[in-house]
C-alpha cells in the first residue's frame, strides 16, 4: 500500500513537472494604433474627418449667420413671413445635423470595417507565431491584471504585422 502511494506521488509529480502551459498577452489597441497599417488607417479616417470637419464649420457659420438676420429682421418682417423664414431655416438646420450624423456614421463604418480586415490579417500571423514560439494560450493585455513584460507578444507581432502588410484597399 505504502509503495503504491509513493508510486502513484512520484507519477503525479513527474506528469506535473511535463505539462507546462507557454501563456502570452497581447495589446490588440496597440496594434491597431502603432502598426504601419494601422498608422494608415489611421491617417486616412483623420483626413475625411478634417475635411468634414472644414466644410461643417463653413456650413455652421453660414446657418449662424441667417440666424442673426433672421432675428435682426424679426420686428420688421409680418408675423407670418417671419414664420416662415424661420421654419425654413429649422428645416435647413435639421438637415445640416441628419447630413453631419449621416456622415459620422460612415466614416465609423469606414472604421469598423477596416479595422475588421486589419483584425483578419492579424489573426493568421499570431496563429503562426504562436505555433511557432510553441505558446499554448495568449489572452488580450486589456484582460490582465500584472504580468511580466517578457510574456508580452505586441512588439514582435507589430513587427510581423509591419513586414507583412504595408496597407489597406479603401
């Protein structure tokens, strides 16, 4: 009995000692960020953001402006033509905000989408990688409390990434 116990110890001992789990964590915000393809991204929805952004502001001052007037003129115009230059200019301002929502929301698309294909070409690199560097578990950094910096994957998978894909197909 005495020798089955040490036996069936020394088993469970040994079996513990050859099962070692290879965990590392990865920043995707990073990648997505850091990365020539992500930098591009990037870059690309800044600029429709600010060209957007340019146009908007023109358009904003120009509804400012009929306002002013449209006030300036309130005590000269009859009750009814003021009316309905002011109907005019809330139908003007609520199709300038439906035009502006309508857009954000295309560029976020623009955004998702992308962001979706920079994820799809990720995926296989990070497969590869772990294959290769024989890692059994790699959990997001954003889930992780501490952890030792040399169980961080990012870099070398930006590296891959950036070597890999130069940019995106809008």
């Amino acid at each position: 009995m005495k020798n089955i116990l040490i036996a069936t110890l020394i088993f469970l001992f040994n079996l513990q000692t050859n099962i070692k789990a290879e965990i590392a964590y990865i920043d995707i915000n990073l990648i997505l960020n850091t990365s020539d393809v992500g930098k591009y991204l990037n870059n690309y929805i800044q600029n429709i953001n600010n060209k957007n952004l340019s146009i908007y502001k023109k358009k904003e001052v120009e509804l400012l402006n009929k306002e002013k007037l449209l006030i300036a003129q309130q005590n000269i115009l009859e009750k009814k033509e003021f009316e309905k230059k002011f109907k005019n200019l809330s139908n003007e301002v609520q199709k300038y905000r439906s035009e502006r929502k309508k857009n954000t929301d295309e560029i976020n698309q623009i955004k998702i989408q992308n962001t979706k294909k920079i994820l799809n070409l990720l995926n296989p690199i990070i497969t590869k990688y772990v294959e290769n560097n024989s890692i059994s578990l790699v959990i997001p950094k954003k889930n992780i409390i501490v952890g030792k910096k040399n169980l961080d994957i990012t870099a070398k998978i930006i590296t891959i990434l950036n070597n890999q894909v130069k940019s995106l197909d809008f």
